[in-house]
C-alpha cells in the first residue's frame, strides 16, 4: 500500500496509549525530583485500584496513601488529581475521593466512546490524506501482526506481541488525523477503565476461537486502512467504530468468565448486572 498524500502535514512523534494493563507499581523510577515523586505515586496509586486492594467505595485517607507508597503529601494529592481526571476516583460531597464502580453499560460506553473518536480519526486521515513516513510505521506494525498471527500455535509470548503491535496501530490510527486536538481525546479516551485497545486481548489469549478473535481483527484492520488509502471517508468511519466493537464482544465474553475475570486488572471495579 502507497502512501496517500505527500503534502500531508508532517509526521508528529507518537504517543502510544496504555496497552490494557496497568503499569506495575514496582517499575523503578530511577530520575529524581517532584515530577518522578508524582508519576510514581500515580502508577502506585492505580496499581492498587486496578488490583482490587482498595474497594469500589473506598474512602481515600491521604496519610494512609503517604505511609503506603512512601510519598510525601503533595504527589500524593496530584495523583489522587490524576487518578480522578481518568475516571477511577470520585469526589466525595464532603471532601476527599473514593474508589469508584463502573456499571457493565459504563464500559461499555467507554469502549463506544473510543470507537466513535477512532471513527472520526479515520474519516479524517482518509480526507486529508496521511503523510509517508507514518504510512510506512502503520504498515509495518501489519506485517508484524501477520508474522504473529502466521505462527503455528499462539502463545503467550504472541498474544504479548499483539499486544504491543496493536498499540501500535491504534497510536498511528490516532495520529493519521493529523489533529492534535483529535489525537488528544482519544489518548484520554483510552484511559477510561478498560477502554484501551488491548484492555481484553490478554483475557482472550485462551480458547478454542482465541486466535479467530485476532484474526477478525486484522481482517478490520486491513480493510480501514484500504478505506483510507482509497479515501473513502465515510467506510473508514464505519470501519473503525464497527471495529471497536470487538472490544465490546471481549468483554461479554469475559464477564461470563470467573477465571477471566480474576484475571483482568479492574475487574473488581464493575458493578455485574444480575441475569435472571
């Protein structure tokens, strides 16, 4: 595939949004001063709330957080900020945040929500055209999914792969609007609890149709970027949005599963819908 535009804006660098799991809380921060104290109190502070060691409900006591991740007030009040702007925490009436839950709906609009802003991001990489060098990135992340997809058994080690590469693609997805504002709302989009691309691939890595579910997926994937490159505004949008809704399948899929659901960080943080 060709680029479409070679007067397309130039190709900004890439910020690839979180790949469905939350980053480890042990992950050294090794630069010092106040911004290091703030980002690791965050992904600490995530950590526990994904990892179901504070409830849905729970208050949070600043002192507590301080003695816990070892941090003195004031990252911790920036994280608790930032913690709040993702969706994970809510403001109390009288003062302070709690732990947030998420009705099966909720995620379920957030994963609409992407797939809309995707969509868009799509229509306009088709109209305007998408600068070479981000061409080249977006197809090589394909041939790289293929090469995974191409193994004789998927293992864990592929589904990792996937993984990365589909942050990838969504990334340069992203990026192919060549709007910053566009490509602004969906990074933030993908910060909403289970909202990221790769929030369910991990969960889906077992199975007799684990492999079919990645395989549709490429299939989209393929075919968006044929819309773009043939600037068909309209079908790119369809695409991305109809492809968002894998996501939306994974979950069903997952929440009918225990054993998946032990396994998904956050999980303690819906709220299940009683079946009758």
């Amino acid at each position: 595939m060709q680029p479409t535009a070679e007067q397309s804006p130039p190709t900004r660098r890439m910020s690839l949004p979180a790949g469905g799991r939350p980053a480890a809380a042990s992950s050294p921060v090794r630069v010092k001063g106040s911004g290091s104290q703030t980002l690791r109190a965050q992904l600490m502070l995530r950590e526990l709330v994904l990892g179901g060691e504070l409830e849905p409900g729970t208050r949070i006591a600043e002192l507590t957080l301080v003695s816990r991740i070892g941090a003195s007030r004031t990252p911790i009040r920036m994280a608790l900020v930032q913690l709040q702007q993702e969706g994970l925490l809510e403001v109390l009436p009288a003062g302070g945040y709690a732990v947030k839950a998420f009705s099966e709906s909720d995620v379920f609009d957030a994963i609409e929500l992407r797939g809309t802003l995707e969509g868009l991001a799509a229509r306009m990489a088709a109209e305007r055209g998408v600068a070479g060098a981000l061409w080249v990135e977006i197809c090589d992340c394909m041939a790289r999914i293929d090469d995974l997809l191409a193994q004789p058994e998927l293992t864990e080690a592929c589904f990792a792969g996937y993984v990365e590469q589909n942050a990838r693609f969504h990334a340069a997805l992203a990026a192919m609007a060549a709007s910053e504002l566009v490509e602004q709302q969906i990074r933030r989009a993908c910060t909403l609890p289970f909202a990221s691309p790769n929030a369910f691939v991990l969960q889906r890595c077992s199975g007799p149709q684990a492999r079919d579910v990645l395989v549709v997926a490429q299939s989209q994937h393929r075919t968006l970027l044929d819309a773009i490159r043939c600037r068909e505004g309209s079908r790119a949008e369809g695409i991305a949005r109809e492809h968002a809704r894998i996501a939306q399948h994974n979950l069903g899929e997952v929440l009918q599963s225990q054993l998946a659901l032990k396994q998904m960080p956050g999980a303690a943080l819906i709220r299940r819908t009683k079946r009758r």
